[in-house]
C-alpha cells in the first residue's frame, strides 16, 4: 500500500465529504466529478486533512532542511 494512503481511508467522492473530513486525495476515478476520490478521515475544526495526510504535506525534505540551514549560515 502506498505510504499517503491510510488504511481507514473511506476514498469518497469530494460531493460526499462533510464538514471535518479529510480532503487529500487518494485516488483518481474518472467517474466521479473532479476526477478524484479523498482519504474522509476525521480532521481537527482548523485543518482539511486528517492527521497523518497533514504530517505528509507538512514534511520537510531532511535535504531541503540541510541546504536551508547551510544558505543561512552563509547569509
């Protein structure tokens, strides 16, 4: 299984998805409208992922971190 995909993901259209559910999007559907169904996982009133897709899109590249950090020493 993918690693963005999580196992409880409910993959439901975005007509579908309610208030608080997670909007990442795990699978593309040609089927549906837009194209794409989402992961509908419970998210907290000031996200629009669940937590383990909002620690996907949050993640920092450690070799994206390294090249910062080296930038600003030299600034």
């Amino acid at each position: 299984m993918r690693d963005n995909i999580r196992p409880i993901s409910k993959d439901v259209p975005l007509i579908q998805l309610g208030v608080h559910q997670c909007r990442f999007p795990v699978s593309e559907d040609p089927t549906v409208p837009g194209g794409y169904r989402f992961c509908a996982g419970p998210t907290s009133t000031e996200r629009v992922y669940c937590d383990h897709h909002h620690g996907i899109v949050t993640a920092v590249d450690p070799r994206r971190a390294r090249h910062s950090l080296a930038q600003r020493r030299a600034a």
